[in-house]
C-alpha cells in the first residue's frame, strides 16, 4: 500500500470515527406531547426549588442585589478544571432568564440536560439527579420561578480551555457521557418501608441530589451506583465529602431526630460539621424545607446502613 | 541573697518564661484549635438550651456565652499570615487572601457572643441563638475547610 493510499485510509477511518462520535453525541430531546398538562402548585414547587438547592448556584455574583432572599438570577461563577461557568438566569425574565421557556423546554433542561437551542449541559448541572424527579414536581418547580420576580442579568459565556471549540468539544463530550451514564431512573418505591423513609429517599436522591457530592465517580466521573453516599474527594480537591453511610452506628448522630435538627438548624443547635465545603449553604436551603420534609430525609439518612438504599 | 544572685535566678526565669511563649507563639494553629474548642464546647452547652434538653438560667448563658466571647478574642490574634502550614489544620487560604473579609466575619462572631452575654430572660435567648449560629455558620463556610 503506497503512502497516499494508506493516508486516504486513514482519513476516512478518522472521518468514520468523527462522524460516529457526532452522531452518538447528539442531544435527544423528549417531545412536548410526553409533558402532561398540569394546574401547577405552587407551594410544592417552593419545596422543590429549596431541594433542590436552586439558588447555590443561581444566586447572583458578589455585588448585585444579594439580601435575605436572593433571587437566582445568576453570574456567581462556578470553577471546574475544564473552565469557568456562569450559572444562567433562572427568573423569568423573557430576554435574559428562562420566562419564554415552554414546559417542554424546562423539563428538557433540567431533566435531560438539555437547552432549548439543543445543546448539552455540562453536568455541574444535576440533571442527573433531577432526571429522577416526577415530571408533575419540575413543572411545579417551573410554575414556582415563573412566579418570582424576572431580573434583568445577561448570561455571561463561559470562560473555557480553547475558548468557543473547547466549549463545544465540552458540550459534545457530554453526549458521550450521557450515553455511558445511561438515563436516569425514576425512585421506585418500597412498600416495606415507612411513608417518611420513601419521601426522604426520593429527596435525597432526586431533587436533593447528594449523591452528586456524596458519591464518589468512576475514571469517567459517572457516579459508582454501588458506592452511593459513600463519600468521595471534596470537588474543589480540599479535603473529602464524608459519607452518609451508617451515620448512627458510626456515632456521628445520635438518631434519626440528630439528623434533623442539624438539618434544620445546623450551627444554631450548636452542629458545626455540617457548615464547610458548600454545605452550610445546603442546609440553609434544607432548613426551609417543611419539616415533615426535613424529617424524612433524616429517617432515611439513619436508615442507611450499607445494605439499606 | 545577694543582688547579683537574685538577678542571675531572675534572668533565668525570664530566660524560661521567653522561651515557653516562643514555644506557644510557635504554634498558633493548635492555640486557636484550643479556643475554638472550648468555643464550641460552650456553644454545646448553649445549644441545650435551644433543644429544650436543658432549661434556660440566665447565670449559666451569661458564663458560656463569655467563654465564647473571651476564647474568640484570643483566636483573633492566632491567624498570623503563613499560620496556614506547619500543623494539620483546616484553615482555608481563604483567610489570608481576604483578610478583611475573614476579620469581619470574625467580628461578627464576637459581637453576637457579646450580646449573648446580655441576656437575661428566656424570649431573648433564640433570637440571640439565631444570630450567634449564623455568624459561626457565616466564617466556616468561606474560611473553613471540609474536614479530612
């Protein structure tokens, strides 16, 4: 075989595997006729924005408006080693925020992963995790932002390895990853346990994504599902994110009503261990979460004991 | 005892006296450890109260909460500039990158034990509980790392 010959090859071999990877990459979003009709409710869709944790990454950048009850209109910037992101808008506000989203396209985004222009999220966004959620509970959560006062605050491109091709590899490669990872599963219910244990289990895994710091990944950053809560390095590599596992036998609680009350008052019952590497802004948004809520999620967090999930 | 001896023992002890504060100077990191320690170990007795497993007394408050407030005020002087090495420790760099910001949070800590330490009936207790969790809350979260 001549070198031409062998280069021609070579050519449509690397042509083949490009065109393979842009195929398998692309981003699937589901139809609008699969998103049921739904009178939204309002107060679910509070419990699920503070879940779910919305405002940690959406709150505004240093120097806007900040108060008690900041709105999530984004900018605060959000490292990662492959570049820095600006979590978007999410008031809505119809030129900068999300206020001219259909169902469809919120349910695409935070279940899929998927933005209305049909790109890839990357998945510092927990669409994971949200992907578990009852589509009824992120249509409530739509419902909850679209009630919230629209801000004005432009989205500010993210500042990548590469610049805009490092983007699209980025965002490409995260169709990849979302082959790899498989779609997410909704919460099956376990009729041998209690209502509060089904309810919490459903909250930690779903809108209260913690496995996405708990749960330690494999060398492709997928999650281990078999390592689930197990604890894993600390994201922003200081120190490590503990593990859930066995919280009361390890004497880390005392009961599943320990687990609560640092939830739902962390430093102010005197529970220090949970304000550092991002969880004190968890448990903020965990202590405005009914306490029937706050409750559940601790009943299953006792409940955790390696075999139990 | 001649003069000259009670100025030699005199030197000696201040000789010792100099290098047990060398010593402790030397090691910031476990001081402030030791402080903040007995601030939370104060804080756990507070936080009985607001559990309702202890009843509110005026008397023991007003003690813990100035135990916190004292042990605070020393902790300030225990973050010199480079006291971020040397002993395991979970101080971020946080604190030296942003100093101003950190002896703020700081502050807002020792005025809340302060004002702690002036109440005297039991409807005072959990606003001045809210304030004084927030503003520990408020410095561990910027400045304290993830524990290991």
């Amino acid at each position: 075989m001549g070198a031409k010959t062998l280069a021609a090859v070579m050519l449509v071999i690397t042509a083949g595997v490009a065109g393979g990877l842009y195929v398998l990459s692309a981003p699937h979003p589901v139809a609008a006729s699969s998103v049921p009709r739904r009178l939204p409710d309002l107060a679910n869709g509070q419990v699920m924005y503070n879940a779910g944790g919305c405002i940690s990454c959406h709150k505004p950048a240093a120097g806007q408006a900040e108060g008690d009850a900041p709105l999530p209109s984004g900018g605060t910037a959000f490292n990662t080693p492959a570049g820095t992101f600006y979590p978007p808008n999410i008031t809505p506000d119809r030129e900068t925020g999300i206020g001219a989203w259909s169902d469809v396209d919120f349910v695409n985004a935070v279940q899929h992963g998927i933005s209305p222009q049909g790109t890839h999220y990357i998945p510092a966004f927990p669409y994971s995790s949200y992907g578990r959620m009852k589509v009824e509970d992120v249509l409530d959560l739509k419902a909850y932002l679209f009630s919230l006062p629209a801000v004005k605050a432009e989205r500010r491109p993210p500042e990548m390895l590469l610049g805009a091709i490092g983007e699209a590899m980025m965002r490409r490669g995260t169709g990849l990853w979302k082959l790899l990872r498989g779609e997410p599963r909704r919460i099956a219910h376990h009729a041998d346990e209690s209502g509060p244990w089904n309810r919490g289990a459903y909250l930690v895994k779903a809108p209260g994504h913690c496995g996405e710091c708990h749960t330690p990944r494999n060398f492709s950053m997928i999650p281990i599902p078999h390592a689930f809560l197990q604890g894993a390095p600390h994201p922003d590599g200081k120190g490590k994110v503990p593990s859930l596992i066995d919280l009361v036998g390890r004497k880390r609680y005392k009961d599943a009503d320990d687990i609560a009350n640092a939830l739902q008052f962390g430093e102010t019952f005197g529970y220090d261990k949970l304000s550092s590497g991002g969880m004190g802004a968890v448990q903020t948004n965990l202590s405005k979460l009914p306490e029937g809520d706050i409750k559940a999620i601790a009943t299953y967090l006792a409940g955790l004991t390696g075999e139990r999930q | 005892m001649s003069n000259r001896r009670v100025l030699t023992v005199a030197s000696g002890l201040m000789a010792v006296t100099l290098a047990t504060s060398a010593v402790l100077a030397a090691s910031p990191i476990e001081d402030r450890q030791a402080a903040m320690k007995a601030v939370g170990k104060a804080m756990g007795e507070l936080a009985k109260i607001a559990k309702k497993e202890k009843k509110f007394d005026a008397a023991t408050v007003k003690a813990d909460a100035q135990t916190i407030h004292d042990k605070l005020g020393t902790a300030k002087g225990l973050f010199p500039e480079g006291s971020d090495k040397g002993h395991k420790t979970r101080a971020l760099a946080a604190i030296w990158k942003d100093r101003s910001t950190f002896d703020a949070a700081l502050e807002r800590a020792e005025k809340a034990s302060l004002a702690m330490t002036e109440v005297t009936s039991e409807d005072q207790f959990m606003p001045a509980m809210n304030k004084l969790g927030g503003a520990c809350k408020n410095c561990h979260d910027k400045f304290r790392k993830p524990e290991e």
